[in-house]
C-alpha cells in the first residue's frame, strides 16, 4: 500500500494550490495522510475527491467547518500499520517519550504543526513522522512531503521528497 503524507497546507494562505508533485502523488497513492492546518475547505473536498483513501485530521489553523468533518486524532489501519494522525505535539524536547505514552497502540504517528520535517522512532518502537510542508516551508530550506510503504505489518521506502 503505497502512501502520502502531507500536513501544513495552509491554502490558499500560503500557495493556491498543492504543488504539481503532490497531486501526481494522490493519484499513484493508495491513501493519503494529512496532518490538519488545511485552512479551507476546499482543499478537503478536492483531495477527498481524488484520493483512493484519506485519513485527515483538523489543526490549530482550521476554522469550524473543517473541524465539523474531521476528528483531532484519526486511527487508522493502512497495510497493517497502525497508524494515528494528529496535528501538534508539543515542542521537540520529550516529543518520543509524550507521543509513546499518548498512542501505546500505534505502530506510526504522523504529525504536523512545525513545518519541520521529523522521523525518529521511540525506545516503544513508535515511528514518529512530520512530512513539512508542501507549501509553506517556513524556517526550512525546502517544502516537502513523504511517501512510504506499508504492507504485512511493516513500513518502509519512508522517503522525503522535497518540492
């Protein structure tokens, strides 16, 4: 089951639209993550519309009628991977431990807020991953976003693909 992972849209604020790559990436992709601060509705609908399978939460940016959709933390199953998404937690210092604590029966948590690309993995074995942002790259050198592998159980090809 092949994957994407994006967060931090921030449309139209911050672009007008998701970069070409990414769109091309919905459309080879089994199912697609966001990790919330969509920032407009349309943005929901239109990926909804494209994506095989979206696992989506709201963020701090997203306003009521996106929070009316879409839960704060999602749980999902993808290629036997247990998967949460959620959009903030908490400053980098202690994230492994806070995360492990908060989703002990996760296998990955996908998160956003930063803007920061992240993979680390828990002394739990919890892989943490924060794709950035395909749009707004903020203190980071590039936008980016992930692409990855999840089949029998297990995640691989976790690649960062910058924009």
């Amino acid at each position: 089951m092949r994957l994407l992972l994006i967060s931090d849209t921030h449309l139209p604020r911050r672009a007008r639209d998701l970069p070409a790559p990414v769109w091309a990436e919905v459309g080879r992709c089994d199912a697609v993550v966001h990790a919330g601060d969509w920032c407009d509705l349309e943005t929901w609908e239109r990926l909804s519309a494209r994506a095989r399978r979206l696992v989506a939460v709201y963020g701090n940016n997203d306003g009521p009628d996106l929070r009316a959709r879409l839960p704060e933390v999602a749980r999902e199953v993808l290629g036997g991977v247990r998967f949460a998404v959620v959009h903030e937690t908490g400053q980098a210092q202690g994230r492994e431990k806070r995360c492990a604590e908060r989703f002990p029966d996760t296998d990955v948590l996908v998160f956003g807020h930063s803007h920061i690309p992240w993979d680390t993995t828990a002394p739990t074995g919890l892989r943490l991953l924060n794709p950035g942002s395909p749009t707004d790259r903020r203190r980071q050198p590039h936008h980016t976003y992930l692409t990855a592998t999840a089949e029998g159980g297990a995640l691989r090809d976790v690649e960062l693909h910058r924009v």
